[in-house]
C-alpha cells in the first residue's frame, strides 16, 4: 500500500506560486517567438525607409535643378575672335544637368549684328555648348542673308562662335540671285560673305559663292 499526497488546497499560498511561475513560464515562450519576428520587422522597416527617402531626396534634387535653369525669350550677346558680334536667341533654354549644355527652343542667331547686313538662322531646336562655343541648330534650319538675298535650308547647322564659320553635312537647298542650288554639304565663312557648296556624284554640285558680288 502505498501513501498519496493529499490534494493541494486551490487557495494555499504554494498553489498560488504554481499558478504564477505556469503565467510566467508561458510569457517567456510567447516572447521568444514574438520578438525575433517584431526585430526583423523593425530592420526590414528602416532598410525600407532608407532606401524610399533617398530616392524621394534624388527626385527632389533633380527637379530643382530641372526648375532653377528654365528661361523663356533668352537672349545672349557675343563676339567672335575678330570682334563681330552675333546674337542667340531661343524661345526656351534649358540647362542640361548631365552636360552642362543649353538646350534650345526655337533658336534664332543672328551673325554680324549691326553690319552691312545680317545672316540670320532659325530652326526648331538646338544646343549650345558654351565651353566648346558651339551651336548645332536643326531640325528645318532656315538661313537668310538680308543682304544678297540667298535663301538656305538644311536639316542642321553647326555654328562656331569662335570664328563665325558656320557648317552641315546632312543636305542643303538654296535659291539666290544665281537661282537654285541642293548640295550634300557647305560651309559659310565670313559672316556669310563666301558660301560653300559640296556636293555628291548624285547631285555634282561644287563651288564657291560671293553673296557680296552679286549685289554688284
């Protein structure tokens, strides 16, 4: 035969301490599967932050500097290396951020400004890169001498402000008091007082034009 213990009063102190160290006992469990899943969350939460505000700040920085370059009906006044001015206006400029160059909108240049006569060019677009002191105009580039009455269009002109030289490569077509001309290429010098016509074996145009001479 052997003894039980007697029962344990539900009210006796020692029952008391049992229930209290099982409340316990099922605290500390709960929280060591809780808490490793609240300290992934926080990490995960912070890289998240991190990565959404840095973004948040380049987009910012960007069209700041999108927004403090922006002009409308700019205007810049220059000379060339012989000290004859010229004049590039545009409707809109634009500085690129990633290349420092001026984009233009609807660019008008004027060459010789308060000459004899004036060369003027107009097109749709362009840039200019200050440093390098070119201008590339086009598409439907436009140029008039007010002075000889030669008429040009090409789909892009490259402007040296440096010399005054004004060149393309991609196709040209001119009328003038010599009548009608197309050419692969020309190159105008002298604040167009000599322009130059180069030409493929399609079109066998080449040759070099005085606009000063046929006002003669």
């Amino acid at each position: 035969m052997t003894d039980t213990p007697p029962p344990v009063d539900p009210t006796s102190p020692t029952a008391a301490k049992a229930r209290h160290w099982r409340a316990h006992s099922r605290r500390v469990m709960l929280f060591r599967r809780v808490l490793p899943m609240v300290i992934l969350l926080l990490a995960g939460g912070t890289v998240a932050w991190i990565v959404l505000r840095s973004a948040i700040s380049d987009a910012e920085r960007r069209a700041e500097q999108r927004s403090d370059v922006a002009l409308d009906n700019a205007l810049y006044y220059g000379q060339d290396d012989q000290g004859r001015s010229f004049v590039i206006g545009a409707k809109g400029v634009v500085r690129v951020a990633e290349t420092g160059h001026l984009r233009l909108v609807g660019p008008v240049l004027r060459l010789n400004l308060g000459g004899a006569k004036v060369t003027e060019m107009t097109a749709d677009g362009g840039t200019y890169d200050e440093a390098a002191r070119r201008v590339v105009i086009g598409p439907n580039v436009r140029i008039s001498d007010g002075g000889s009455g030669f008429v040009l269009t090409t789909p892009e002109a490259v402007v040296d402000t440096r010399t005054g030289v004004v060149t393309g490569d991609k196709g040209v077509q001119g009328t003038g008091p010599l009548g009608t001309m197309a050419a692969t290429s020309y190159v105008i010098r002298d604040q167009g007082e000599s322009i130059e016509f180069r030409g493929t074996v399609e079109n066998k145009v080449r040759g070099t034009i005085n606009p000063a001479s046929s006002r003669r």
